[in-house]
C-alpha cells in the first residue's frame, strides 16, 4: 500500500472503528438492528436458499459474516451484485475463484431485465435440482441476507417484477424500499417470484458485524456507500477514491476526450456555440454527460501532466489537491462559495458510485490460491 493510501486508510477507519465502538450511529448495531439479525438467524434454517449479496467491487470484504453465527445452509449461493460498477475482468476471476473454493455464484446487474432473467432461470433451475432430490414442499422460500446497500432490495424487485411478468400474473406490484442509503430496509419483506412451483424471495436489512477490527476494510466498506458518509466525512472518502484513481490505468482510457475537445473548438469555430449550448442546461446537475466528461477531461490532464512521484505522499497530496482545485471549475462551482470543497467531494463520489468515472475491483484475490 502506498503511504498516502496508508495515512488515509488509518484515518477514515479509526473513523469508523469510533463510532461502532461507541455506538455512535442510530443505524449501527442498535437493538432493532441486533434483533434483526436475530431474526435472520432464526429464519435460516427454515429457508431453501440463502443468497448471499455481495458488492461485486468489493467480493470479499462484503462478506457476510453473521453467517458464520448460523447453522449453514449447504444450499448458500454467493451472488455479487452490481456488477456495472465492478471491473469486468475481475469479476469473471472472483467467480472462478469462488468456484474453485466449492462455492455456488453468480453475477448480475438488478437493473439489467435480461440478466435478471438469467439469473431467475438459475434459480429456477436450482429449485428444480432440489425438488428432483425428493423436497416436497410445493412453497420454495430463498432468503436474500448481505451487509448494507450491497443492492438486495434491489435485487427482490427486479425478480419479483421480471418473475411476475413471466408468470402472467396481474395484480398490485409490490416493492421493497430501495435508497441509495445504507440501512433503509428495517423488515423481512416476502416478495413472489414465480409460479409452479411457487417462488417466494425474502429481503432482509443490511446488517455489519458490531466491530470492524481493519482499517483498510473500513475503507472499502465506506467508499462503496455500506457505511453512511457523514460518519467518515465525504472530504477524506473521495480523497482515498482519487488515491485509487492517480494509481490506476482507469483515467487512461479517457485520453479520446482531448481529441473530441479539439472537434468541439473547431465546431465553435464554425459557429456552433458550445458555450451557449451548455449554459441553457443546468449546471447544478453534474450527472449530465458534458459535464461528466468534462470531469474525465479534468482528472486526465490532472494525471498525465503530474511530474511527481506518486509513490511519495507528499507529491501525491499535491495531485489530489490540484485535482480538488480544478474540479471545481469543471463542475461549473462559483469560486466565492466556501463549501466548494464539500461539493466537489460529494458529487465525485456520486460519479464514481453510479460507475461514471470507471469500474474499479478494490479487492484482490486471495494469492494463496
């Protein structure tokens, strides 16, 4: 790990270390969130299936723990969600990995119709498998269980939406609640995903272990939005995001930007008014796509103009405050605001978590194996 990496892994997990240690949050391990996970534990033996949502950025370090606490299900598929934002290499190596290891995965993207499909026909064709082997039950039960906002609300809608729509049943559509905020889903929720047999999916709240002993761990758990931001600051968060970036290859693949901006000047030349095209949209809204590139564009001159050593903490804190400086301007923020820093760091982090500025696979595979 490089030093910067380093000093800001120890900072923001102390951060988070304090507040579990102290209780600090109204989400953390409070009674209600120790009495769901109680409950999950008490429904485990009872289900078919237990799917294991993990972030498929982070396959390891989503790891539900609690499960260890159970009586094990031998029918326990490793599912990793969100697959959009991971890197695609990466993720067929996890899965191999997790096959290697005995396990049962799978990879999907809840908000792609035709890969939920995929995934129902797996699962169908694991119920199946089970009711071929002598299960008599006409109800199959498969409980979702994960640490938060790994997508398992998600998730429960789009098979509960693609599995109804297959099975031609009308009727109310139900929802389980999804936000972008870890820790909304308070309840086991039952949602039905198919018919004949009958397929009922179970949502459950995202749960993390009472103590998270690693600092790095902490850190991915935070900047991947399992852990609110307010409890490790958004500032510190999307600095260790532009550490990841400054040491990847990721920014490399927006070099095109440079050559589509010389068009675009040329056009201007021509009489086509950029400038004026991008003032009748708003500005405030750093989602759309002129300004996102605007921010690859930012973030790639940034890089490949740096002379400095990024191995040294000092010359890459100097990159990350430059990069911080020049956001500014290409998320068109006023200079005299004096929350300009807060800004920049929270929709840079947005950026980064709905995969607009790369698709990174933070954990390595274990090279024991």
């Amino acid at each position: 790990m490089k030093p910067l990496m380093h000093s800001l892994v120890q900072k923001l997990g102390n951060a988070v270390k304090e507040v579990a240690r102290n209780k600090g949050s109204s989400w953390w391990y409070t009674p209600h969130v120790a009495a769901a996970s109680h409950a999950i534990a008490e429904r485990i033996p009872l289900v078919d299936f237990v799917l294991e949502v993990r972030d498929a950025r982070i396959p390891l370090s989503s790891k539900y723990k609690l499960l260890k606490k159970c009586s094990s299900s031998a029918r326990r598929i490793i599912v990793l969600n969100k697959t959009d934002l991971a890197n695609r290499s990466k993720v067929k190596k996890w899965m191999h990995y997790f096959e290697e290891q005995g396990n049962v995965a799978f990879g999907v993207n809840s908000h792609n119709k035709d890969n939920i499909k995929e995934f129902l026909n797996f699962l169908q064709a694991r119920v199946r498998e089970l009711i071929n082997s002598g299960h008599s039950s006409r109800t199959i039960t498969l409980m979702l269980v994960g640490i938060p906002n790994v997508g398992k609300s998600a998730l429960a809608n789009s098979l509960h939406q693609v599995g109804r729509i297959s099975a031609a049943e009308k009727g109310k559509l139900k929802h389980a609640t999804v936000s972008p905020q870890p820790g909304e889903t308070k309840n086991i929720s039952s949602l039905k995903i198919a018919s004949h047999p009958n397929i009922y999916v179970l949502d459950t709240p995202g749960i993390l272990p009472p103590d998270i002993p690693d600092a790095e761990l902490c850190c991915k758990l935070a900047l991947t939005g399992a852990i609110q931001d307010c409890l490790v600051g958004e500032i510190e968060l999307a600095q260790y995001f532009l550490a990841i970036l400054n040491q990847s290859d990721e920014y490399k693949k927006w070099a095109k930007l440079c050559a589509i901006e010389k068009d675009m000047v040329a056009a201007t030349n021509d009489g086509f008014d950029l400038e004026k095209t991008q003032k009748s949209q708003h500005l405030t809204d750093h989602t759309q796509d002129f300004i996102v590139n605007n921010v690859r564009k930012t973030l790639f001159d940034a890089i490949s103009s740096f002379n400095g050593n990024l191995d040294d903490e000092e010359s890459l804190l100097q990159l990350i405050k430059a990069e911080f400086a020049d956001l500014r301007k290409a998320f068109y923020l006023p200079s005299e605001s004096e929350d300009n820093v807060h800004k920049v760091a929270a929709k840079l982090l947005n950026l980064y978590r709905t995969g607009r500025l790369g698709h990174y696979t933070l954990d390595p595979i274990p090279r024991n194996t």
